[in-house]
C-alpha cells in the first residue's frame, strides 16, 4: 500500500483510477497518499430505475467529519420544513434517526480529530504521527464531547425510553444549535492542536528530545 502511493510510483505523476466497495480500503488508499498525491473520492450508486448515479459525497459510513457536519446541517434545515407540514411522529421520528448519525458524528469526531487519527476503530496498527495533536485535548474539550454525546443517547432511535418520561423532542432549531455545537468543538480543538504542532519539540530529561 505505502509504496503504492510512493512520490517514486506512477501515481504521483498521472491519474490512477480505483473503483472498491470496500471503506476500509478507501480510507487506507486516503491514509497512505497522505499530501504527497492529491486525492478525490466519488461515490456511485444506483436507483430502482437508474444506474451509475454519481455523487460527490461519499456515503455516510464513508464521510469524514466536515463532510458530516454539513450533511446534519442541511439535515437540520430540512427537519423545519417537516415540522410545519407534518404530523408530530412523523416529526419525532426523522429528528431521533438525526441523532443517531449527530451521536455517529461525535464518535466519528473523537478519532479523527482529537485522536488525529492515532487510533482508529478499523486498522491495525497506531499511527504516531497524530501523538502530538493529542497533548491539545483538554479536560473541558472532554467535558462538553461527554454532554453532547450523552444527549444524543437519550433522543435518538435506538434507544428505548420509558412510557413515563414522554421527553419532547428539541425543535428544529435546537438540532441545528447540536451540530453547531460539533462544529465548533472540532475547529477549536483543531486550532489548538495547529499550535501544538507548530511549536518546537521539548527536550526531555537527559538531553534527548
């Protein structure tokens, strides 16, 4: 894979076309052409009456965080809408499957940005590269992941509620505020880990770095 994407292949200097099913592969492609090799992802589908559809996002499982972000945004506009015109379950019911995938987000935010991609959930191996951006979590950062993802537990599909409690579901607005909320975690923590990795590494003890 690694000497795949090499500057020294083919691929550094003319277009190589992968067509796979398979999203782990995809992101090992993305993980090993890194900055060296410019990189677009496609995602082609079909329809009950049409094939090779082409789309430019990738499906969602696929999608990394800002692709997601912008995904549950427009999810959020469109949940306006179906609140004015329709009845409240059918309301309820679209807004609990968009906290499935705003809780899917978070978890999706964990590894990919405040892990910087070390750890994830689908390799074999740690990338240390990423060790340092991880000095930039703080306990605050970990405080507020905790509220929001707990708060998508509590409203979305999957989980059962008891007949008692009856919580409402957040208006529209609220669920646009909870992406919101995503998308400003995932910049700042970003910003501060630029800083981490603009500053000069630290001599340890005994004079080594």
């Amino acid at each position: 894979m690694r000497s795949w994407w090499s500057p020294n292949h083919r691929s550094a200097v003319r277009q190589v076309i992968v067509f796979r099913r398979d999203l782990i592969f995809l992101s090992d492609v993305e993980d090993a052409a890194g900055h060296q090799t410019p990189s677009q992802t496609r995602h082609i589908r079909r329809s009950a009456a049409t094939v090779s559809l082409v789309n430019n996002d990738l499906p969602w499982e696929g999608m990394k965080i800002a692709a997601r972000v912008d995904s549950l945004e427009k999810r959020a506009r469109s949940l306006t809408s179906l609140r004015a015109s329709a009845d409240e379950e059918t309301y309820k019911g679209g807004a609990r499957h968009f906290y499935d995938d705003l809780r899917a987000a978070w978890e999706r935010a964990l590894e990919e940005v405040a892990f910087a991609h070390a750890v994830m959930r689908h390799r074999d191996y740690i990338k240390v590269q990423g060790l340092p951006s991880v000095s930039a979590l703080t306990q605050q950062d970990c405080q507020s992941w905790s509220a929001n993802f707990g708060k998508c537990c509590g409203l979305m599909a999957g989980h059962g509620e008891s007949r008692g409690r009856n919580r409402a579901m957040p208006e529209p607005v609220e669920l646009l505020r909870d992406v919101q909320a995503l998308d400003t975690w995932v910049r700042n923590l970003r910003d501060r880990q630029k800083a981490v990795q603009a500053s000069p590494p630290q001599r340890g003890r005994g004079g080594r770095w």
